[in-house]
C-alpha cells in the first residue's frame, strides 16, 4: 500500500471536530470514506477536562482511532487564564488517552504545537523534533505537559500514541484572529466597502506556513505509518516574511490598495524567524507538502469575501 492510499475502512473520533482543523480533517477523512464519528464542546457538550464524561463517550462510540485535536488554541489568552489553558491541554489529553486506553482504541494522535520549542536562535534553525523543548507562555507549557503524557501513555501503558508538533498552518475557514486571515478578511472587507489604505503593525517576522488541507492529510498519514511514541513536526520546511503574506494579499485585491505602517501597532518580535524540519514525517509517511502558498492565500481570501458577502 502507497503511503498515500487509506487502509480498510476504519472508524475515527475526532476531537475539536468543529475548530478550524478539526472540520477540515473531517472533511478529509470522509471524502476516503472512513466513518467519522465528532466530538466538540461548542457542538455536544462534551467537555475534555470532564474525566467521566469522555471516558463514557469514547466507551460508547469504540473508535479504532482517535484525534485529539481539541483544547486551549489562544496562545495570549493563557497569561490571564493560564489554570484553564493548563487543564484544557494537558488534564484534557489525559482524560482522552485514559479513556482510549480502556477503551482499545488502536491508534491515537495527539497534536501539539510548534509553540513547545520556545524563543529560538537563527543558528538553531530549521528545528527538528530533537530539539530543546523551551516553553515561554502557559499556553506552550501546558503543550509540553500534553506531549509528555502521550509518551507516558505508549511507555506505561503501551497505548499507540504518536505525538504531532505543528506548525503555523492557514486555510479557508480560519478566524481573523490569526495575521493572514486578517488581512484577508480587511482586503475583502475594502472591496465591499471601499478603501484605499490597509494600516499594519510590524510585518517582519517570518514563519514556518502550510496550508490545513496538507496539514490534516499528515495527520492521517501519521495514523496508518506514524510510530508509536514517537513525535513528529508537521511543518513546510520554508520560512516565509508576513510581509510576503501581505503582499501576495493585496496584490489579489480588486479594487487598489497599498499597505500603510501604523506605528502605534508595532510591537517588539520576539521571535524574528521560526522554521522547522519535516524529515522524520516525510520518512515515515513520504508526505510533503502540496499546496503552494499562493493558492492557499487565494482560497482565504475568497473564503473571506463569501462570509462577507462579497
């Protein structure tokens, strides 16, 4: 079997089935015709952090395989709430690779995120997934805490666990909390409603971009090759400027317009480049990433114009 062809029909729960990762590994899993069973807070109730609630649910639905994708995703937010950000993540992975132990769930991936690595030197670039972990925000702590206890699960209980560090990703569907859609939704925004003048912050720094819809078909590549207790970045291997982003978006707009720094936006950058190796997932899957850049700026910036009406 290529490393791309799904296996026999199998029956996956999906955790933050309703996030923006979430619906779109939905969507992915479905259209190979494997039967999808979701679970979302925001959707069913059903809360990470309430032990005897999960351990129920997995019990009932007895998936083959698990995607924990759901917890605290808002990296700011976690200073001022950092007990919440804390249980969300690590109590809630917990009571998820608990529940499937008991359950015999075959495979479980468990997502974290590049953010465990920390503020990094240029000449510790690009990371692989031996490098030191480092978490600079309660967010990224609780992170490190979720990664350990997937490997606690596969070394103590020899529960299949195979751990995921991703990096930023960015699709259609993604919240305009995040720079790039952002950006898109204000380029959509001033087609509609007029404008000549996006005002920006410091658009300098450069990330390690992929697009979700590669990024959710490495999930699934690492629940049919992954191995067990093992970690695995998901990344593109390319740093790209946000100024780039931001200009790619512009440069699709319909009507003109030119970006303007704002100096009451500019904020210190922490980290000026962030960049990651996906050796160990491309020889364990073959995967790479497909979709350039510029066709997924397209698809987010057309997303954005049908939310908004344009």
């Amino acid at each position: 079997m290529s490393p791309d062809a799904s296996p026999e029909r199998v029956k996956a729960l999906v955790t933050g089935a309703s996030g923006f990762v979430g619906r779109h590994l939905v969507e992915h899993l479905e259209d190979l015709g494997q039967e999808v069973v979701c679970v979302d807070r925001s959707t069913d109730g059903v809360d990470v952090t309430d032990a005897e609630a999960v351990h129920a649910l997995v019990g009932s639905i007895g998936p083959d395989v698990v995607y924990h994708l759901a917890g605290w995703a808002d990296v700011g937010g976690s200073w001022s709430a950092p007990v919440e950000a804390f249980r969300a993540n690590a109590e809630g992975t917990l009571n998820v690779l608990l529940a499937a132990a008991d359950a015999g769930v075959k495979r479980v991936l468990a997502v974290s995120s590049a953010d465990v690595y920390g503020i990094v030197t240029p000449e510790e670039l690009p990371l692989t997934e031996d490098s030191p972990l480092r978490p600079a925000s309660p967010y990224a702590a609780s992170k490190v805490a979720a990664d350990y206890l997937g490997l606690q699960a596969w070394l103590g209980r020899q529960l299949p666990v195979i751990r995921v560090r991703a990096f930023n990703h960015l699709g259609p569907g993604q919240t305009d909390k995040f720079v790039a859609p952002a950006l898109a939704s204000r380029v959509a925004r001033a087609e509609i409603e007029g404008g000549e003048v996006l005002t920006v912050g410091d658009l300098s720094a450069r990330r390690d971009f992929t697009d979700v819809r590669d990024v959710v078909r490495a999930y699934r590549l690492l629940i049919e090759h992954g191995e067990p207790g093992e970690v695995y970045n998901v990344c593109s291997g390319v740093d790209l400027a946000v100024q780039d982003l931001a200009d790619q978006l512009v440069a699709q707009s319909r009507v003109p317009l030119r970006l303007e720094v704002d100096p009451e936006l500019l904020r210190p950058v922490e980290l000026p480049v962030l960049r990651g190796s996906h050796d160990r997932l491309t020889a364990a899957t073959g995967w790479e990433p497909e979709i350039p850049i510029a066709q997924t700026l397209t698809d987010l910036l057309t997303d954005w114009r049908i939310r908004l009406g344009g």
